[in-house]
C-alpha cells in the first residue's frame, strides 16, 4: 500500500532520542524542547515558540491567552480538521460558521465581512470597543483562519477585516509550516498561530505542536499555563488552573532533527505537487485546489475534487493507493449543526462531496508518484 502521507525519517532522530535516553531527560525538561520550539519560531520569523503536546492543545491555549470565554464567538472556516471546532468548544465559546471560496477553499472573506457588517455592532465599553453579535449579544472576540491543506488566503485582506471589527487573529496554520504569503511565513498575521507535528504533517513529531507570537507576555504565559501554572521551582504552588500540555523532551528531540531536514522535505512535498498536477491536467473532471496570487504553499496534502471521488476512492484503495475523502464540513457534524454557518451556497458540502486526498508523503518516490497517477487515469478510462 502506498500511504497517504506518513514522516519521512532519515536524519538525526535516533541519535536525539537515544541522547534522551541515555541522559534521562525524556519528560517536559531538556534542552530538545527549548530547541525545538526556538527552531520552528525561527524559521516561521516569529520572536517567540511554545512547544505543546499537539496542535489542538496549542489552539485552545491561545484562546485562554487572549480572554476567550462562554460568553464570547470565535469566527471559523467551515471546511477545517475537526481539532478547530474543539479547541473552541474547549473555552465554551460559540462558534461562528464562515463558508469557504470555492476555489482555494480558504474561508470566505466577502461572506465574512457580510456577517460582521449585518450582525455585528461596535460597541464601546470601559474595556475598549469590539464587535458583538447582535443576535446573542455575545462578543465576537476572535477569528481563527485555517491554512487548509498548507494553502493560504489573501491574509493581507483578514488582517484589515479584523482590525475594523476589533477581533484578534488566531492562526491554525497546523498545516501550513513552509507556507508564506506575500513573502511573509503562515502564523505570524496575527497574535498567535499554531503549528501541528501531527504524524501526517510535513515534519513530524509524532504528534506535537508550538504555538509562536511576538508578544513576550503571551510567550511566556503560554509557557506557564502548559507547564500546570507552577509558580515555585521547589513547591507545588500554583497560580492559576494550568494545563499538562508542555511537549516532552523525547520528541522534540524528534522535531529537532526533522527540522534540521525540512528544507528537504519541503522541496520535496513541492515536487511531488507539481509532478500530480502536470500529470493529472485534464484527466477525467479533475480541478485542483488554486494556489491564490501571493501565496506560496508548503504543497502538504494533494487532494483535488472530482464528480467520481467515491468511485475513485474506492479504486484507489482497492489498488494499493491509499486515498482519503476531504473533512466533513462542521456544520454537518453532530456536535455542531445548531451554530450560525454564514453561507450563500454551501459551498462546503460540494468541496466535500467531491473531493479526495491521494498519497503525499515527503518521501514518496517516482515510481510511487508514477503508480498513483497511471491508477487514477485507469478509472477514467474505463
């Protein structure tokens, strides 16, 4: 079987881990940590990380950071990994539903500005003025873009819609690593981004997360809030309810190494993009997901739509390729169907229908990449 997208582990990363080992520091001290999250940082041009046992811990934390509470929304994509909704869910906010482009599947900036235009007002309190819904008369305290699938939006655009409404940006680039706009690096358009070393993820950990920010005072209250908001090196005295969330030594030492062979992996993931587009042109209905004008994607998961998705699903799979549908929208699942979704045309539930995920691991090889493609074009020939 061909696999969907796994890590691709040729560097340094027994050497570290055995390095922990033999020391002793396999927990949340040791200096793999502090590297690790200073390497992402660092690279992403942000002034500060926080390592974090995942993405999702990494996004609830930066909502407890910015004072998000139950009686406050939080603005969402539709079209994101579940981990989005839960991180809000976490804090008792209520989620803001916000349909997707139907090109690049990145949220929909006009619709969202309809929104805050037609039920949202500015209201000034002691605390500052912010937008509150005019139907809940809850504030609408933050919104929270998703770089789907390492792509990236017209951030340029966000950042002013948030700063006329009085909203903080949290950016789940859990996917986005390698991704820049405008020539500037995904999770740094806001206070805080968030960045995912699920083992699906460009780089990986195993499954770990660094949230990064410029702001000194976030940086280090993330830092203490992950680390149970112990106050005293010696006693257990605590100041706040904290969180068992820090990133443990053992696999940072993991992401150190992985980070140390990124530019590889991302030349690769990039290659690996252009060879499926090129050799996929054409064939069937197939439409790619479109790169917007400044963007340039770190290429994570090659996923494209088609009126035959199921079909070829199935075929995939059943031919030794491993192939996934796209994310249930959000306002389909269970969980999360009687919030607001502000949309026109639901674009979401034709992204999802149609859409499908084939393998995209960094260390694919061409005869694999090869064997995808001849699969594909044997359905449509049939």
């Amino acid at each position: 079987m061909i696999p969907l997208s796994i890590p691709k582990i040729e560097g340094n990363e027994s050497k570290y881990v055995l390095d922990c080992l033999n020391t002793g520091w396999i927990s949340s001290a040791g200096s793999y940590v502090n590297q690790f999250e200073e390497m992402v940082a660092n690279y992403a041009g942000a002034k500060y990380g926080v390592a974090c046992m995942n993405g999702t811990a990494g996004l609830h934390i930066a909502q407890v950071l910015l004072g998000v509470t139950e009686n406050d929304h939080v603005i969402a994509p539709n079209i994101t990994f579940i981990a989005t909704l839960n991180a809000i869910k976490y804090t008792g906010a209520t989620p803001i539903l916000i349909d997707v482009n139907a090109d690049d599947w990145q949220m929909d900036l006009e619709l969202l500005v309809n929104y805050l235009n037609d039920q949202t007002e500015l209201r000034t309190t002691a605390a500052g003025t912010f937008s509150y819904d005019t139907t809940t008369n809850k504030r609408v305290r933050a919104i929270m873009p998703v770089h789907v699938l390492g792509n990236m939006g017209d951030m340029d655009s966000l950042v002013a819609i948030a700063k006329t409404y009085h909203l903080d940006i949290i950016e789940d680039a859990a996917e986005a690593l390698g991704s820049t706009f405008e020539n500037k690096h995904a999770g740094t358009f806001g206070k805080i981004g968030v960045f995912s070393f699920n083992g699906n993820k460009i780089i990986s950990t195993g499954g770990g997360g660094v949230i990064v920010t410029d702001d000194e005072a976030l940086a280090k209250r993330a830092r203490h809030l992950t680390t149970q908001a112990k106050i005293s090196a010696m006693d257990y005295i605590h100041d706040a309810i904290g969180y068992n969330y820090r990133l443990v030594n053992v696999l940072a030492a993991i992401g150190v190494a992985q980070m140390e062979t990124f530019p590889e992996a991302l030349k690769a993931k990039k290659a690996m993009d252009a060879f499926y587009r090129s050799e996929l042109e054409g064939v069937g209905d197939i439409k790619f997901q479109e790169i917007p004008e400044g963007t340039n994607p770190n290429c994570w998961l090659f996923t494209f739509s088609t009126s035959r998705m199921r079909e070829l699903l199935e075929y995939l799979n059943a031919n030794g390729v491993q192939s996934r549908p796209f994310w249930m929208p959000m306002n389909q699942l269970e969980m999360f169907k009687d919030d607001r979704y502000i949309t026109k045309n639901d674009v979401s539930a034709s992204v999802y229908q149609n859409s499908i995920s084939i393998p995209s691991s960094a260390g694919i090889t061409q005869e694999q990449l090869e064997t995808v493609v001849r699969i594909i074009r044997e359905l449509y020939e049939m």
